[in-house]
C-alpha cells in the first residue's frame, strides 16, 4: 500500500514523487471553521479544503479537497457520472464566480447496489492543484471509534439557509455527534452501520440542501459527508453523514493519478456484504468459476463454466466470503444457453437455474440488469469481483474486488483482432495490473449499480495492453428475460429490478 499524501508546503505537493492522498501532518484547528443553518460566515482561508461541486456551470453541491486530484462528495450530486457535464471551483467564497477546474473521470463504491444509500463518490481532476492559504487538502479519519457520541464537530457549506433557495455564502458551524438511536428514531431504516448523525436536539443548526456532498470535520480530518437531513435545522431531524472511516479503504484503493487500481488482480479483498450478488460455482467440489444472482432461482454466468450441462456436477455457493469454507452447496436444476453457443464459443453466457428459492438477505442479494435500452458509455467505472486467481497458476480464494474503465471498442480490437464481436466489451486499464483472472470467470461486471457483463476472457492475468473481455449483458438482456419468462412456475419467471435492491 503506499504512502499517504503529506499535507505540507506547496513546493512538496507538486512534486512529482508526492503520493495522492492526504495526510495529517499540517491540519490544525485553525483550518477547521470557527464556529450553514446555525452558523456564520467564514472566508475561505479558514476552510481551505471547501470544494464547490458544479453541474454544467451552475452551483450543485459541495466537496472535500483529500489530494491534488481528488475531491470527495456525495454520488447523488454527481448522478449522471458523465465527467464532461461537471466541473469542480476551490479556493474561493463565490464558487459561481471562481474558475471552474475540469473533471477527469468519476468513481463510486463498487458495493453501489441503490446511489441512494451508497452516496458517496471520488471526483477526478483533469490538472493537479496547487497549495496555498486558500486550498488545502484534507486528510481522512480512519478509525470509526473516533466518532464518539458527544464529540465536537465542524460542518460548512456554500449555504442555503431556508427551504426555499440558495444563499450563495460560505458558512460554517458546530454540531455534535448523536446517539445512533437518534438516528434510527428519527429516520427509522434509512440509517445503516455506513452513517452516523450530527447536529442539536433542539435544531437550529444543521446542514441544508445546497451542503449536500460537503465535510464533516472531526479532530481537523475528515470524517463524514453531508448525505441527507429533513429539511433544514428541523427540530428532531438531525443531519445525517456517510461515514468516512466505513468507506476509507474503498477511498485509498481507488484507481490512483496515473488510472492503475491497487490491487480479482490488482483488487482489494472485501466481505461478502460488498458484492452480496456474488456467488462461486463448484465442479465435482472444486470452485470453479463466478457467477451473478440475478433472481429468486437464477445465477448468471459462462457458458464454459457449465459446459458439461450435467446438473448434479455443479453446486453454487453464496452468502460467504470464503465459499470453499462451506460444505453446503445449492443444487441446480437445469442450464439455459443461446442455441448459437454450439456454433460460436464467444457466446460464452449460461443461466443456472436453482432447485430452491434463495433467501435474501444482507450477504445474499441479486443485482438488476443493465437494459438492452442502456448504452456502456467508453470511460465509465466498473467493478470486477471473484474468488479468482491472482496471478497465473496462482489460487486464491479470497473474494476481492477491483474498479477499472469500460475502454473503447478500437482498444479491444487491437488487443485481440479476430476475436472481437458485437456481444463482447473490454474493461481494465491498458497499463495491465488490473484485471479478472481465470478464477473469476463467469463473474459480474458491474456498472452504475448493474450487471453490464459476465467474465469471458483475457490474456493471462492483467497483462499490459491485453484487457478483460466481458460478455454484453445488454446485449443479451431480451434472451436472458424471455428465458425466465418461459418457466411455467410464476416465481421462477421473476428477475431482479432496481426497485428491489434496497439494503
């Protein structure tokens, strides 16, 4: 892992050398706001680290500066993830005004089931920031034990101090960390072990809309963003915040300046709880390849994963994170795969059906389809995870995961010339280092929350300028529909929507 990005002098922070993140060393509480609904105006030399988050030159949301090209703020404040419709203003009180810094790319959590409880997101800038009194980074909390009920803490935003509109100044207040039970009282099962509420009892002082995306500053670090409050100062509705400890090593192994993931290979190792759409498939007891839950009765994957059609020689496993720990394994009841799969081995997709209902749960959910209505816009972060390998030859069967890009069409028929269909898409980084591997194939591709594809290929594991090669799910989406649609049992017909993903 490398090293944190020191919060030092300006000189320091443009050097190339220099890693990405920030760290503690330089942030004091001067830097924290002084004593947004509640509170009072600050310039910005005292909040140096306000971001102001744009959408096609009109003021959106806020943000966190937390490295030379990277901003902090919630997913829903940049939903559309089309990085050309955004732009990013620091180091000023009227960001409206101030110039507008151009996006490079966008990242949300590769756990992204629903935006709108996993709202948070990484802005890529095009250029590196430079340092000084009026911009300066600030370093993340990692510990969730610091976030102690009754602990001081530090909100500010460019304000809308009623329900109705926007005051375009720069404000800054206290609050306190509450009880979790507050939060759950109020707000009931919106809250979840990812967020934590600030704020009064009483009201008065509080987030508002136009903070949204904006810090939470603890102990001079970052510890929260704005995610949602009823209303403005409400009595009783006290702010709620994602915390940044939960989501720190999602943050620190996000892909770096030069586009190359950490660490599936190359990924991080996560729990089951992450990707609960995961599930492993087993040949004659041994793990053989990924696949996705995508129903009730339904697992998605390769066809090369089950080419043998014989339903007693598979079992599936799901709801764990080390699948081969577990000795019970669901049986199948069948296989459907395109009547062309014979012919041409590209259409390499199955639909494994089930003998039983599955029972969800937190660690067992399916994932919606993305549409064949949906395009897979060149650029785009997607998440790859699996049980795989993490180097040729190599076993691993420690579930992790990775993000990488969906790449141009021209980028994968270079790499492989007579391969390339109009069902296949590539993803990964043409640098190498970040990729599925041979485990991890028949595994989801995941995109704004959806499956987009299904492992099928690669050149050994992350070799450079040979990326993963993925089955289309929208272009396969109205067969692998009209499949469950042709069962006779009703609940065998359903597939998974959006609509039944809240966690």
């Amino acid at each position: 892992m490398y090293q944190l990005l020191r919060c030092v002098l300006p000189v320091l922070l443009i050097a190339a050398s220099v890693p990405r993140i920030c760290s503690a060393d330089k942030m004091d509480d001067s830097n924290s706001g002084n004593l947004i609904v509640g509170g009072f105006v600050v310039s910005i030399d005292q909040v140096p680290y306000q971001a102001a988050v744009l959408h096609n030159g009109k003021f959106s949301c806020g943000g966190s500066i937390i490295g030379p090209r990277w901003i902090l703020t919630a997913l829903h404040c940049i939903e559309t993830m089309e990085p050309s419709e955004y732009q990013i203003v620091v180091g000023t009180d009227d960001p409206e005004n101030g110039t507008k810094l151009q996006v490079e790319n966008m990242f949300a959590p590769p756990f992204l089931i629903n935006g709108s409880v996993f709202d948070i997101a990484l802005v890529m800038l095009r250029n590196r920031l430079e340092y000084n009194g009026m911009v300066q980074c600030l370093p993340l909390l990692k510990s969730i034990e610091e976030i102690a009920v009754g602990k001081p803490a530090v909100i500010s935003g460019f304000e809308s101090t009623d329900e109705g509109g926007y005051e375009m100044v720069l404000k800054a207040a206290n609050v306190n960390i509450l009880p979790v039970e507050e939060c759950v009282k109020a707000y009931g099962l919106l809250i979840h072990e990812h967020m934590f509420c600030a704020g009064y009892r009483e009201g008065q002082v509080d987030t508002c809309q136009g903070d949204s995306g904006g810090p939470l500053v603890l102990d001079s670090k970052l510890a929260g963003v704005i995610f949602y409050g009823e209303g403005c100062a409400r009595v009783h509705y006290p702010g709620v915040y994602m915390s940044i400890p939960w989501f720190y090593d999602w943050i620190v192994n996000t892909p770096n300046d030069n586009n190359t993931a950490n660490m599936v290979v190359g990924g991080f190792q996560v729990d089951i709880e992450t990707v609960p759409y995961q599930a492993a498939i087993f040949y004659a007891g041994e793990l053989l390849c990924g696949g996705s839950i995508i129903g009730l009765h339904w697992v998605l994957t390769s066809y090369h994963c089950v080419s043998t059609r014989i339903p007693s020689d598979y079992g599936i496993v799901v709801g764990v994170t080390n699948p081969e720990a577990v000795s019970r394994r669901i049986q199948v009841e069948d296989f459907i795969f395109p009547a062309v799969t014979e012919s041409d081995k590209t259409y390499d997709i199955a639909l494994v059906k089930l003998n039983q209902s599955l029972v969800y749960s937190e660690a067992v959910q399916c994932i919606p389809l993305l549409s064949a209505h949906d395009a897979i816009a060149y650029g785009k972060p997607a998440y790859i995870s699996g049980f795989g390998f993490t180097q040729d030859g190599g076993p691993e069967t420690q579930l992790k995961i990775a993000t990488i890009q969906v790449l141009p069409w021209q980028t994968c028929q270079e790499a492989y010339p007579t391969l390339m269909r109009k069902h296949l898409l590539c993803a990964g980084v043409t640098e190498g280092q970040v990729d599925a591997c041979q485990g991890d194939s028949g595994g989801p591709l995941v995109v704004d929350g959806q499956l987009a594809g299904v492992v099928f290929f690669g050149k050994g594991c992350a070799d450079p300028n040979h990326p993963g090669v993925y089955i289309s799910v929208p272009w396969f989406y109205d067969w692998i529909v009209d499949a469950a649609r042709n069962q006779s049992n009703a609940e065998n017909r359903e597939l998974c929507t959006a609509a039944k993903q809240e966690l």
